[in-house]
C-alpha cells in the first residue's frame, strides 16, 4: 500500500493548522500587548497628562482670580454705601443744627463769658464817651 500520499496531505493539512495557529497566537499576544501597555499607560498620561494639569491649573487660576475681582467689587459697593450713609448723616446733623436757628443748647465757658463782657464794655464804652464833670 502506498499511503505517501496520504501522509504528505496530512503532514500539510497539520503543518497547516499548526501555522493558523501559530499566526493567531501571535497576533492575539501583539493585541494584548498593545491592550496591556495602553491599560498601564492610562489616559492622558505623560505629555497630554502635563497639558491637563497645566489647563486645569489655567482653569482654577482664572476662576480664583475672577472670584477675588467679584470679592473687590463687593466691598468696593460696601464701602461706596457706607460712605453715602456716612454722607447723609453728616447731611442731617447740618440740617438739623442749622435747624436750630443758632440757638445754643449748651451754657458758656467762663472765657466765652468774659469775652462777652469785655466786647459789651467796649461797646458801651463808645456809645457813652467819658463826658468832663458839669457842676
């Protein structure tokens, strides 16, 4: 019996196989490798992930600043009220005093009296001169 022929195809059809194999092997371990070095590298690693970190950094830096441009303009309308307020209480206190018509409320100190004396004597002074003694 001559089964040469039988063994080479079948010696092909495994060597075949064997091959698809081979090559499957091959291409499933260069797919998960590709997967495990993508996995283990992560997303936005190295380069993209300094580019995130400075965006954010950017990000944070410019909602801080805005926040403390919100917080100035806040007391700066705080402090414009308060110095309206402190404007129109001054405005009262003017108008009332002037409401008084002058009159004092208050008694004189003693220089404020002695003063007054002194203008009043002068005054008297000039109206009465010393006129010489008739007899």
């Amino acid at each position: 019996m001559n089964i040469a022929h039988t063994n080479s195809k079948a010696e092909a059809a495994g060597g075949l196989v064997c091959k698809t194999a081979l090559v499957r092997l091959l291409a499933c371990a260069l797919i998960g490798g590709a997967t495990m070095s993508v996995a283990h590298a992560g997303p936005g690693r190295g380069q993209p992930q300094q580019q995130q970190q400075q965006q954010q950094d950017r990000q944070e830096y410019y909602r801080e600043a805005e926040q403390r441009q919100r917080q100035n303009d806040d007391r700066q309308r705080e402090d414009e009220r308060a110095f309206q307020a402190r404007a129109e209480e001054q405005r009262r206190q003017l108008e009332q005093q002037q409401g008084n018509d002058g009159r004092r409320n208050s008694r004189m100190t003693p220089d404020e009296r002695r003063d007054l004396r002194r203008q009043i004597n002068e005054a008297g002074a000039e109206l009465y001169p010393a006129q010489g003694r008739r007899r």
